[in-house]
C-alpha cells in the first residue's frame, strides 16, 4: 500500500529511546499484519477496575492499531476480537462487547471514511445479536468502495469451524456437480475461507505474553512470524508496532527451504 512518509514521520514524532522509525525498513513492512488483542481484562483487575473497563481502553488501542496499520502501509491489518469460545464469558461482559462492537463501529466510520479504509469480517455473523449485526452490515456497505487498507475484525471466529464450513462448502459444489473432487487444492480451499482473496497474514502479534494460537486462523498462519509482546493491549501503542516490525525484519524467512545466500 502507498505510504505518506512525511504524514508517517509527523505521526511517529520523537521517538523513546529504544525504538525509533529508522530501525525499520520501510522497503519491508509486512503487508498483512494481525493481532491477537489480549489482556483486556488483566489490564483492568490490574487497576482495580471492572473487566469491562478493559474493553473499553481496548477499544482506544485499536483506533491507534488502525491509523498506525495504514501510516506504515499495511495492505490489511486483521484482529482477533471475539473467538467462538468468548460465548462462555460472565453474560455481562459478552453483552458490554457486543455493544461494545456495534458503538465503536458506528462511532469510527469517520475515521474510515478519512482513511479510504475497507471493513472485513471473519467470522458467522448471523448469530450475533441484531443491533450488533445490523451495524456491521452497515460498516460493510459503506465502505464497500474504500481502495485503501482492509481492516478485518474476527467476531464469533474459531478457525477449525472456519476450516469446517470451507470443507461443507466445497463438498456441497461436488455434490451439485459444480467441482469435481481432483479440483481441489491449496487455492481452491482458500477460497472458501473467510479470509478469501486476501494475502496470509507475515506477522501475527499477541499481547500479554501468552504464547497460543487460541484457534485463531490456523491455516492461514502457516508461515507466519509470531511477535509475543508482554504489553497488555490496552497498554499497545504505535511504538509498540515498530518494535514488533523491527522483530519481524530481523528474522529470517525460509518457508521450509534454505535462505539463498
Ligand atoms: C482479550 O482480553 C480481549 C477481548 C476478548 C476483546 C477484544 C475487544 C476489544 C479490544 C474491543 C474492540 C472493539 C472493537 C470495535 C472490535 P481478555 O479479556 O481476554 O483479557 P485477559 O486475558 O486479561 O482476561
């Protein structure tokens, strides 16, 4: 994606110490960045704060994910926001970020708008609650024609159902007589995933320092770099970012071959 150097360098500002925008190539920011958002409610207990509380600093760390993702030029910048398994939560807590969702959304079009910024989602949206799912419908729609960053939201995502429901689907085709088994391969199948036509994440940051996938796009993220950062998310800035950047261009990526010298 084309980047405004000028913009991105007054954005960023004096840098602290440790990190600055020159540790990083901006020949090679990633194109595809996605973020496992955690520690919303340890930032809070923390405090001596409700959970919720956390959700909704959460939410001001996001803002910031977003404009920094297209400052650097990201392609698409994709979050885990609510898993299949987030059901199981206190009732109050799923139905403060179901709000939650449909307020910050509605509240953030602007933003989009100003930043030619496309919305995605990943995840079945059917069985969210009507207000919830109508604002998305309505976030989708307007920013349908947008030609800058995609930004993904995952809610009421679990990849293995994702990779299920993308076997279901095919399987239907080859049942109507629209595909023949022996057609099916890597890309064909990816096309059934909601993350259809968009390129596989290189960097996946999580917050808080726990180290798992959390069935979070397991096929997608077979090559991906992972940065795990101790940070609670709503502590994640766009220092933050740079920092996990900077890991990422350091590393060396084989893709199960040698690195070519
Ligand atoms: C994980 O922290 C966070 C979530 C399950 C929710 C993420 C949601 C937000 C950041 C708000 C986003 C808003 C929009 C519009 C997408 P946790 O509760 O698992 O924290 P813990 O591990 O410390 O308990």
């Amino acid at each position: 994606m084309e980047r405004d150097e000028a913009k991105l360098r007054a954005y960023y500002g004096d840098a602290p110490s440790d990190i600055n925008l020159d540790d990083v190539d901006l020949t090679r920011i990633p194109s595809h960045v996605s973020i496992i958002m955690d520690g919303n409610g340890r930032w809070a207990q923390a405090r001596g704060l409700d959970r919720t509380k956390g959700h909704v600093a959460g939410v001001d760390s996001l803002r910031e994910a977003v404009t920094t993702s297209v400052r650097l030029g990201f392609d698409v910048l994709s979050v885990y926001a609510f898993s299949t398994e987030n059901w199981r939560r206190p009732q109050r807590e799923v139905d403060l970020l179901m709000h939650l969702f449909a307020t910050t959304l509605v509240k953030e079009l602007p933003l989009f708008h100003q930043e030619n910024v496309r919305l995605r989602f990943f995840g079945d949206l059917e069985a969210l609650p009507r207000e919830t799912y109508k604002v998305f419908q309505k976030g989708l729609a307007e920013t349908a024609d947008h030609t800058g960053m995609t930004f993904a939201l995952a809610v009421n995502y679990g990849s293995r159902a994702e990779i299920v429901r993308a076997a279901r689907l095919l399987a239907q085709d080859v049942e109507n007589g629209k595909l023949s088994a022996d057609d099916i391969d890597n890309d064909m199948f990816a096309s059934r995933l909601y993350t259809a036509g968009l390129p596989d994440p290189e960097l996946l940051i999580r917050s808080s320092g726990e180290k798992r996938l959390s069935n979070y796009l397991l096929w997608q993220l077979a090559y991906t770099e992972f940065y795990v950062t101790d940070t609670y998310w709503p502590d994640f800035t766009r220092w933050d970012m740079l920092r996990a950047i900077h890991a990422f261009q350091n590393r060396s990526r084989r893709f199960g071959g040698v690195v070519n010298k």
